[in-house]
C-alpha cells in the first residue's frame, strides 16, 4: 500500500518567521520610501515583460507569438503595471499633503454618495477614451465620510503589524501579486503568497518584481497545492487570509469538510475564525437591452460576448455564462447568428485549466440541442427553459454559454424581468455586463437607471466587460456586499481600490457602445477602436506589448506606435 509523502513543512515555518520578523519594519516604512519601492518596481516588470508572458502562455499550451497572448499581456504585465501606476498617482497625492481622493470626484447623485475613480489621469483619457469607472458607496454614506474615511493607512490610522497569507490563483496571472501588493499597500501587511500548481511556473517571475520586498523580509513567494494551503491558513503565525478560488476553498478552510464541516457552518463554530477576505466567482450574466442596432452593432458587440465568454478559454472568474435575450426582440436571433459566425470562425481555443473538459462535457451530455466550436472546446447552449438546469446554477469555469430569453413588452418591462433574474436566480454577485444603444437609454433613461441600481454587483460593465475593472487598478474588485462566512457566495471584501476607500458598494464600469470612428453615429463618440483585448483584434499582441511599455516607461515617443497598432486592429 502506497502511503502519501509527509508534507515538509520546514521551508513555509522559514517563509512565515522572516515575514513575522519583519513585519513591524514594514509598518514603518515610510510613505516616501514605499513610493520609491513602486517606482523601482516598475522597471523590473517592463524588463520582465516578454518573458512573463512567454511563461504564462506556454503554461497554456500556445507560444507568445501567438495573437492568442494578447490576453497574456493584459493580464499579467499590463494589469500589474497598471495598478502599480493607479497606487503611485494616489501616494503621490498624499506625499504632497493632497487627500487621496479629488474633492470634486465625490459627488452626490439620486440620495447616493458615488466616486469618479476613472480616468485619472490624461493618460487615461487619451488611451481609454469613452472608459469611465464610478464607485457607489452604501446608501446612508456621506460625502464628508468618504473624503475623511479614505485611507486611514496613510493618515494617522495605520493597522497593527501583521502577516498576511494570499492563497493564489491559477488562472489570471496578476491575481496574485495583485493581491500582495493590496495587502502590503492597502491593509499594510507583510505577505506570504501560496502559488497556485496550475501558474507555479509564473513564481520565479514574481520574486524578480518584488525583487526589493523580498530582500527586505516583506514578501514570501511558496509553492504547494492544497497540503501546504491548510497547513498556512491554520499556522499560529498567519494573521489573515486572503483567497481567490471557490466557495468550496472557502468553506473547507473555514469549517472543513464532510460533516462535521457542514455541522460546524450551521452552528457558526468555525474551525478558523481568522479574519478572512475573498473572492469566488459564480454564474455572471450579460443582459442585451434590445434597441436600434444596426448590422455593425451586431457584428461588434457578438466579439464583445464572445471576449467575455472565451478570453483564457473561459477560466475567469466572471466569463460570461449566461447570456439574457429579450424574447421578442427581433434583433436577439441577429445577435445570435453573429455569435455563431465569430465562435465558427475563431481558431481552436482549447481548454487547459484542471477539470475544464469534463465540465464542458457534462454541459454538452445535458444539452442535446448544444452547439460545439473548437473541437469541443467551446459549447453553446441556445434556448436554457429549465429553472433547475446546472448551466444557471454551477459556475462551469470553461468556454460554456447559456442563453435565456425572457418577457418583456418593452425596454423597461425586459430591463426589469432581466434584473431580477440575475439578482435572485443566479448564484454569485462579482461582476455583470449590460449591454445598451445610447439612443435606447437617452430614451429610457429611468429604467436603465433603475437596472444600474438594481443589480447586485460588485462590478457592473455598461457596454463594457465587467472584468475590466479588475484591470485598472483604481477600481475596488470583489463582490457585491452582504455575504458572511456562513454564506460566502462570491466573497468577502475589496482589493486593488488604489484610492483606499472605505466605503465600497460596487463599480460601475462605462465604456463606448461602438468603436471610432462609428461610435459618432451612435451616440456614444470617443478615440478608442476595437479594444486590444477582444480576441477577434488582429493586432492585440503588438497593442498590448507597446500599451506595457508606456505603463512601465511612460514617454510621450511611444505614443505613436500605440495609437497606430491600435488602428490596424
């Protein structure tokens, strides 16, 4: 009888006793210092770059000059730049004596206080024209809170010196040291980062760009699978926990498993009573608001649904799984057929993530009807009636997408009908698309109003894929409040945020319904063309590559070459 190797804990005893020894150092250092920590740090990612992304797509079975590392470049060197750069321009307001947030951004609209949050900078406005973010606080919050509230950690309310564990994920390359740099820069805690087995490779990558932090005892890169993870999260030395993955990671370290776990949930008797953040993912929805689309708005916003469902294969967090139709839109079938030609017409984007296949198997055997694309790798299920069907109620975590149509004799009836669906049926609360013409919601301006509000959201994408505001650094992402440890759902908590607020409720995400040019005869005018990240952009690498650089190295002489990569694509 083979009997499992004992788990050598000696190495993660070593990583877990630098970071306690050195925690109070960090608590100490001073705003000028960590604002030249990211400023060196800079550098070292763009230096990085190439080969980060060469790791992370080999680790998906493609080489980096693929177009498909497009997607590589965004969500590893650029989202980590990105961010850097969102936490330099607001340390660098308190350095100068200003508040982290802009007085003016805080504005009180309808009973609620929201935060302009993006753009930021001119930078932003330039190379994401039309893209804006707004933060909507709690009802109850004031704007005068917002303002005196926003990060303590810098203004007289530091946290206690504490080590911090952040169990990585295996899909998006920037999870992880985005959430390092949440917890050293946000919640002032040394860190300790698991790597996840599945992007383990990407390791010696990380400790390059925290190179600094590292040398000083602030931050510890260890590898391991769930053996380790339990061991961490249950070590007298660990202070607290973050954790990207799934409500079952959650509840297994919270309660542990079988019975005795289920028993303890119900008691709320937990095995570890650690403070606890999280983020866990669920069925996210993309609602398509019916209105005068013409042949162009089909065919671009069918690429903007496909991104958001086949982006890393599907294996995002809030990939999108169900597709929620007007019933009796003539335009739903259009979308449809567009759909269908940019999934048939797309090379093979296989699936690589631990289990994928199987789920997208269980999907394809529980729907006869179903539609296969890329040699199996992408199913589409065209007509889901069933209220129990497993695609509205399981998160598939691979390239599978469900479609429902719904009731509604006009924009506000199906706006309504559509809202509710997503909010009570679907399981998960971290992010969600709506899709509107500018002429619609000039027309029906309170009832999309009324869904903005309405949706119960930690990122709410208008016209824009609810995971880009993971992207941009200032953003708070998680999910939408009011879950606990008994009943997770998506999580607890914020990360990323660089304006350190303390009042989240949710983001909400714009972006131009059409691309420039067309975009003036729509309604909805800016300088952006076909986003880089879409998976149909034929030049989305190239974009990306120079997008990085600047955030890296932001001189005015590499403008051009982005500005015309962007166009060719």
């Amino acid at each position: 009888m083979t009997t499992a190797p004992s788990l050598d804990t000696a190495p993660l005893d070593r990583a877990v006793a630098d970071l306690r020894e050195h925690a109070a150092s960090w608590t100490a250092t001073p705003l000028a210092e960590r604002i030249g920590l990211l400023e060196r740090m800079l550098p070292r990612i763009g230096d990085g770059a190439p080969a980060m992304v060469a790791e992370s797509a080999r680790a998906k079975g493609y080489d980096a000059s693929s177009d498909r590392s497009a997607e590589d470049w965004v969500a590893a060197p650029w989202a980590l730049a990105q961010t850097v750069g969102a936490y330099l321009h607001v340390l660098r307001r308190l350095a100068a004596g200003l508040g982290p947030v802009p007085a003016k951004a805080v504005r009180t609209r309808d009973g609620r206080t929201v935060v302009d949050v993006f753009p930021a900078t001119t930078a932003d406005r330039l190379l994401l024209s039309g893209f804006t973010a707004e933060v909507w606080t709690p009802p109850g919050t004031t704007r005068e809170q917002v303002l005196a509230r926003a990060a303590g950690e810098y203004r007289g309310r530091p946290g206690e010196p504490a080590v911090a564990l952040v169990l990585g994920a295996g899909n998006v390359p920037a999870i992880t040291p985005l959430d390092v740099l949440h917890k050293l820069y946000a919640e002032g805690q040394v860190v300790l980062a698991k790597m996840n087995p599945v992007n383990a490779c990407l390791r010696p990558h990380f400790e390059k760009v925290f190179t600094e932090f590292v040398e000083r005892g602030w931050v510890r890169f260890v590898d391991g699978g769930a053996a380790e993870g339990a061991y961490l999260t249950a070590h007298d030395d660990v202070d607290t926990i973050h954790v990207t993955g799934s409500e079952r990671t959650h509840d297994a370290i919270v309660w542990g498993t079988g019975a005795r776990g289920e028993k303890r949930r119900r008691a709320d008797t937990p095995l570890n009573d650690k403070p606890f953040t999280s983020e866990l993912g669920g069925v996210s929805p993309c609602i398509v608001t019916p209105g005068p689309w013409s042949a162009a708005d089909f065919r671009f916003q069918a690429e903007h649904i496909v991104t958001s469902k086949l982006n890393n294969s599907g294996h995002n967090c809030v990939a999108t799984q169900i597709l929620l139709l007007p019933r009796h839109w003539d335009g739903t079938e259009r979308l449809l057929a567009e759909i269908r030609r940019v999934l048939g017409e797309l090379p093979r984007r296989g699936a690589y993530y631990p289990g994928a296949a199987d789920r997208l198997a269980a999907v394809a055997r529980a729907h006869p009807e179903a539609e296969t694309y890329g040699d199996d790798s992408t199913v589409l299920v065209p007509d889901i009636a069933d209220a129990d069907d497993p695609m509205l109620t399981h998160e598939v975590f691979a390239g599978a997408l469900g479609v429902v149509r719904l009731p509604g004799e006009d924009v506000t009836g199906f706006l309504r009908a559509a809202t509710g669906f997503a909010d009570d049926r679907l399981p998960g609360s971290l992010g969600a698309t709506l899709l509107v013409h500018p002429r619609t919601e000039r027309t029906h301006r309170a009832a999309v109003d009324e869904a903005v509000a309405a949706l119960r959201y930690g990122t709410l994408g208008v016209n824009c894929w609810s995971a880009f505001g993971f992207l941009l650094g200032y953003t708070p992402w998680g999910a939408f409040p009011g879950h606990d440890r008994r009943d997770i759902g998506s999580g607890v908590g914020f990360v990323h945020n660089a304006y350190l607020l303390q009042d989240v409720e949710k983001t909400v995400l714009r972006a131009p319904f059409a691309p420039a040019p067309r975009g003036l005869f729509t309604g909805s005018p800016s300088l952006s063309p076909r986003p880089p990240y879409y998976v149909t952009n034929r030049t989305g690498r190239t974009t990306m590559a120079r997008l990085t650089a600047y955030a890296t190295d932001p001189r005015p002489t590499r403008l051009p070459g982005i500005f015309t990569s962007a166009l060719r694509g």
